[in-house]
C-alpha cells in the first residue's frame, strides 16, 4: 500500500477527533488539541502532527477539502441549533417515509459491542467521559513506529467501536443521522482519492455476486453425507462471505486504498468509492481479469461476478445523486447478461468431458479418483469447524505467510482464491501488518473492519455442530407435538424503494418532501441493517429458545435450538424445530418493528415444515416460495406457512388460538381426532361451503364435547361464529384452518 495514501487516510480518519474530547471534557481547542492527541496519546512524530496547526501544508489543506465535500453530504436541513452534549444519535429510519406513522428515536451513549435498540426518549445519562477514556486507552501509542498499516487498523476498528453511536454533530436539536465514525470514514474514503488527482471527480464502483444460493444448497443428501449437512450449509455461507472480502479488497489493493472506501459490503456483492483515473477501465480490467477466471476455474458457471461503476463530480456525490446510482444499478444489470465474455478466450471455457469418473461425495463435482471430497469441500469444512469453536476471530487477506509464522497450523485456516489468500485466525499475533493486508475482526471490534455477523448454530456438548436430525429430535420439547424441522426464509419489504426513495426530508419554508438520498445516510441504513441481522438477530435466537422451554415447562436442554445459515444485508435463512420456528418468526417481526419504529418498514417471511431426513435444499426453495406468497400482501408484513398467508399484526393472535386449542386436546375437552375432523370439513371450502357445514360443526362439538366443558365448548364455537361476523369471511376462514392445524401437529405424536 502506498506510504503516502495510507498517512493521509488516517490523518483524515481522525481529524474531527476533537469533536469526541471536546463533549467528553469541555475543550474548543481544535487544533491544538488534534495536535496534542497526535504526539501525546498516539505517539506520532512532530511533522505528521504538525498538519493539524499549519493549514498551508499540503496535507491539511487535502483533509479540509474532502472535510468540506462530507460536510456537505452529511449536512441536514435544520434551521435550529443547540450545542449540547444531550443531544444523541437519531435513528436513520425515522427519516424513512411513504406516508405511514414513523417515531423519532435515538441510540444511547454506548459502545457499538454494547448497543442496544433506539429509544424514543433521549437518555439523561452523559457518559461521554467514560467512552473517551475507555477510547484513549486503547489507541495509546499505536503510532510510535508512525503511521502503519496496524496503526491504521487499529484506530478504524477503535473508532467504529466507540463512535459509531455518537452524532458528528451536536447542533441540531432533534439529533442527527450521521455518526461521528461515518463522517470521519467518509472524510478518510475522500481525502484518499483526491491525494494524487486533484480532482472533484471520483468513481463509484458497484459489483454483484450470483449463483449464492444456487452455490449454499449444492450438497448430495445421500446417507454418507447427511450428518455434515448441517457443517457443510454453515461452511458454505461464511465461504461466500469471505469470497465477496476477497473481491473488495483485491479492488482496495489495486488502487492502495483502505477499509474507509468501503461503502457497503454484504456476501452478496459490495459498493466501493474509488479515485478519478483517465484509464479506470483497463485498471479495473486487470484487477477483474483474475477474480474472474479464478472463479470459473473454482466454481464453472456457478458463482459469478460482474461490475459496473460510474463517474460523479463532488456535487453529486453530496446528494448520491439518483440519475447515477439507477445508472450504476442498470450498468450492472447489463453486464450480467454478458458475464462470461471475458472467458470465452479461454481454452477451457467451454465443456470438455473429465478423465475422471469420481465425484465429491458431498457436492457432486468431478474430482481427482484418489481423493473423496474436492479441495472446495476440505476448505468449506475447515471453515465451519472455524467458526463453530471460535464466535469471535479475524479474517486476514492475501497472502501473508511470512507475517504468519508465529500461528501453528491448529491456530488458522487457510483458504486459497488463487487470486488471494484468506486466514482465519482466533487471537491476533502479529506484531505488525503488512501493508497490504486486509483485516476483519468478526465480531470482536479490534482491528480493521468490523463485521458482525450471526455465527448461531446448536451444538452438542462436545463443541459440535448437531445435525438437523438431532436438533428436531432432542430439542423439540417434549410437550411440543411433531418433532419436524422448518425452515424460515425472512428478508426487509420494498429495502430497494428505501434506499431509492424512502430518505426524505422537509424542505424548509416549503410544504414539499424532497429526496435526501445523501451517501453518508446510505452508509448509515446500511450499518443499521448489518446491526439487526448480525448482531441482535443472535440474542432473539437465544430468548425464543429460553421462552419456548419456559412456556412448556422444560428444563432447557440447549442455550440455543436454531440453526442460523444465513443472515446478511436484509434477509435471513434458520433451520430449527418446526414450533420454535414458528414463534421465532413471530419475534423476529417484533423485535424488527422495536427495532425500526417505523411502519413504512416491515419483514415479511414463509416458514416450510418438513420432516429432517428430507432435502434441504428443496426445503428452502419452498420457503421461498411461500415468503414471495406473502409479498402478495397489499401491504406485504406477512408470514405464509402450511398454505395460509396472514399478516403479522395478527400472527401474535393466531398463535394465541392455537395454544388455546392446544391445551383443549391436551386437558380432554376435545380430542385431537375430532377436532382434525372439524378441520376436514372446513378445509379447502369457500365462505358459501363453509356456512353449509357450520350445523356439523355444530353437532359435532355438542356430541364430543361433554357437560362439564360446556364452556369451553361455546368458547370454540364462537370462534366459528366469528367467521360469520365480518366481511373477510375467506381470509378468517384459512386462518381458522391454520389455526386447527397447527393445535393438531402441536400435539400429534412423532
């Protein structure tokens, strides 16, 4: 990496730091006091941090340029002012507006490790001073060599960790969007491109990875292979995201730029702000040229990867200008439709039939005939094991052998892109960072970029993954009816319309929203989602299990009884047992509106039940499936399973009836053979059929149903009855169903 950019991206990184000392003690002394955390607590020699008290050298002048340019991307309209140290954090998504009812809320004070859901009030608590000091320590003397690489990394890390929930500023009453973290990358992202073209123009790069899901569920379910199932579907997930690391970095390392260019990284693609060049075509063809046919040569046609970028002057970076970015979304829709021209010169591109006749026993790709299982396969299930004994750990990319010899073999994980090396290491060693490496603490914020990421499997008490089978069958509750296995597919309604269109703002003097689509927002709602689904996603797996076994009256045999495969971006795969599947579901909306306050964003969900020795991969196809039936919703916000669709403010109620059915088997008011009759009858009918069997149900009932529940007996008719009492007759109808069938598999023996 270049000196030179690396020392300007970090001075920039830091130049509003006194911004964090000023509210943790009361000091207006910019740029003394920049100058004074420079030599004092960092350690960094007198003429880098002579730039924060001469404004004529030449990199203070770069630093207040591109200051200027995120300034302005992060300004808010608000003619109110208050320099206040109350003044906290406001959530980005109660800027999110298509009409409906959103609540102001705010973050507390706190460390990113330590977040919790935004509030609607604002705490009275200041704990400014003790985040400073907790701060302070953990960068001392990180420059006393200068400006390194480690250096670097440490205090991006050290500064997502602590000012990721600070507001850049404390002058508008109402709070602000912006974090102090997020001006401060932005402003370090600017300032490295402008350092050698000085220039207002830059590129922003976007790139997409597909074939992801194709890629995850490509495993042969035969009986050698089902008990690594479960690893294989957990390798498989963290191996694309690290795949999707080791693009945007080879992207980073190209032009020697940082973590700070990093616009938004999920496994499914990334989005990077890269420096104006004359010949950023051919540049980013060379770079290109070996990711792509390394991943042919690794995955055929399987998983892909396209690019586009385009070009934006500083005005339209302020405003993420919406002409460029559908521009940048339509660039790369059309090079997925010629993905492969880039390979086509290739010998091998095209199908040649294999010498050999033997194929993984676990993913079906022609291998070598004296080995069993393909080299992609050994290194999916060395991540798995990885991540299965390590929650926390980090990811370090290209290739650093020489960096690495303190580590044994049993302390990393080498996977090998062919383009660049990753490892995975529990406990960072090294002394110092090779300036070209990259690093992602997973959730541990202490160097580099900080990924959270919901690393949730059940485990046996030998530290391993359990299989599906073995989940359902130990982990469903005993007083919990079938034990099947289901799977959850959830992911945000309408997140492209957000993005695009849902940041608004008043205009002032004006009656008229206007479109506030400004890049450090966008960089916000990004964080804030990567927030829901990688770190709080975790906790509600754990509370809904707790619950589970607390609401049936079972010692906890497992913290934990779902299987997290996926949780990225938006959206979300988790295997579990089929009862707690369906009341996770149900939290997780929940704790996504808590999270939110906002109705003009909602999850919606499908939920397929199937028995555990079935395939997975069809398995998740289906649920799908189902949660594009519940999109079909007027107002999407639904969750579809066992053919019914219901929104979910009245899943909670559904549920409830369910229970209450339940406990009616269970207590001998009803049987379950009668009431699976009654649902028979009921099953498959329109409002007009239905109303021709209500005098069975009622006959039924009254005939199965002795004199002692006669109460009980006139609660479940009026439940029928309802159905008749208002205009929605089909929709209570299927909910009806849905009701009898899920009190019947909650008490059906295996």
């Amino acid at each position: 990496m270049n000196q030179e950019i690396l020392s300007i991206q970090f001075l920039a990184l830091i130049h509003d730091i006194d911004k964090f000392y000023q509210r943790a003690y009361g000091s207006k002394d910019k740029e003394n006091y920049t100058y004074r955390f420079c030599k004092d607590v960092l350690g960094l020699d007198e003429e880098l941090s002579a730039v924060f008290t001469d404004s004529e050298c030449k990199y203070a002048k770069l630093i207040e340029r591109a200051n200027c340019i995120s300034n302005e991307i992060d300004n808010e309209e608000d003619s109110s002012y208050l320099e206040d140290n109350s003044v906290r954090l406001k959530s980005i998504f109660s800027e999110i507006d298509f009409g409906k009812e959103r609540k102001k809320a705010y973050f507390n004070l706190n460390k990113i490790g330590c977040s919790t859901y935004p509030q609607e009030t604002v705490e009275t608590e200041n704990h400014y001073k003790e985040l400073w000091d907790a701060f302070e320590d953990s960068v001392k003397g990180i420059c006393t060599n200068g400006i390194s690489k480690y250096a670097f990394d440490r205090m991006y890390a050290m500064l997502f960790e602590y000012t990721t929930l600070i507001p850049d500023s404390n002058l508008y009453k109402d709070g602000s969007f912006v974090s102090l973290f997020d001006h401060s990358k932005l402003t370090s992202a600017i300032a490295g491109c402008l350092l050698e073209h000085q220039t207002d123009s830059f590129y922003m790069y976007e790139f997409d990875v597909s074939g992801i899901q194709k890629f995850i569920f490509k495993v042969v379910e035969g009986s050698s292979t089902k008990k690594g199932i479960a690893k294989a579907l957990r390798g498989r997930s963290s191996y694309i995201n690290l795949l999707t690391n080791a693009i945007t970095y080879s992207i980073l390392d190209k032009f020697d730029l940082t973590e700070s260019n990093i616009i938004f990284n999920t496994g499914g693609g990334g989005t990077i702000l890269l420096p104006f060049e004359e010949n950023i075509d051919s540049i980013l063809k060379d770079v290109e040229r070996p990711v792509k046919e390394a991943l042919f040569e690794m995955f055929g046609d399987t998983i892909t990867f396209v690019s586009a970028y385009v070009e934006m002057n500083a005005e339209e970076l302020k405003v993420f200008k919406q002409e460029k970015a559908l521009t940048l979304k339509m660039k790369l829709d059309e090079n997925k439709s010629k993905k492969y021209n880039e390979l086509f010169k290739r010998d091998n591109f095209f199908f040649q039939m294999s010498a050999s006749q033997n194929k993984c026993n676990l993913c079906g790709n022609e291998i070598d005939d004296d080995i069993e299982r393909c080299s992609t396969c050994n290194a999916i299930e060395h991540i798995s094991d990885f991540y299965t004994k390590y929650d926390k750990g980090f990811v370090i990319c290209y290739d650093v052998n020489d960096a690495l010899k303190e580590y044994k073999d049993e302390d990393l994980e080498k996977i090998d892109f062919k383009y660049c090396q990753i490892y995975l290491i529990p406990k960072y060693k090294m002394m110092s960072i090779p300036s070209h490496v990259y690093i992602d603490s997973i959730n541990n914020p202490e160097l580099g970029n900080v990924r959270f990421l919901a690393n949730l499997v059940p485990k046996n008490k030998n530290g391993n993954i359990m299989s599906f089978g073995s989940i359902v069958d130990e982990l469903t509750p005993d007083t919990c009816g079938d034990k099947k296995m289901a799977i959850l597919k959830m992911d945000v309604d309408n997140l492209g319309a957000v993005f695009a269109f849902g940041l608004k703002e008043k205009k002032e003097g004006s009656k008229q929203r206007v479109l506030q689509r400004s890049l450090s927002k966008y960089l916000t709602l990004s964080r804030s989602m990567e927030l829901f689904f990688g770190k709080f996603l975790v906790q509600i797996c754990k509370d809904v299990t707790r619950d589970i076994y607390a609401m049936e009256n079972q010692s906890m045999k497992n913290e934990n009884m779902f299987y997290i495969d996926y949780a990225g971006g938006d959206d979300l795969v988790i295997i579990g047992p089929a009862y707690g599947i369906v009341y996770l579901a149900k939290e997780i909306n929940e704790k996504f509106n808590q999270f939110v306050k906002n109705e003009n964003m909602s999850i919606s969900g499908g939920i397929f039940i199937q028995d555990d020795k079935s395939p997975i991969r069809f398995g998740v196809q289906s649920a799908e499936d189902l949660l594009e039936e519940s999109k079909g919703l007027s107002s999407k916000n639904g969750i579809t399973m066992i053919h019914t669709t219901i929104a979910f403010n009245k899943f909670d109620e559904l549920l409830q009836c369910a229970q209450k059915y339940k406990g009616y088997i269970n207590d001998g008011v009803i049987s379950r053979t009668n009431l699976y009759s009654i649902m028979s009858l009921i099953r498959d009918k329109d409002y007009a059929d239905y109303l021709r069997t209500i005098p069975l149900i009622q006959y039924s009932l009254f005939r199965n149903i002795d004199k002692n529940h006669s109460e009980k007996r006139e609660d479940i008719l009026r439940d029928f009855n309802k159905i008749s009492s208002y205009s929605n007759h089909d929709e209570l109808l299927n909910q009806m169903v849905l009701i009898l069938k899920l009190a019947i598999m909650f008490t059906r023996n295996s």
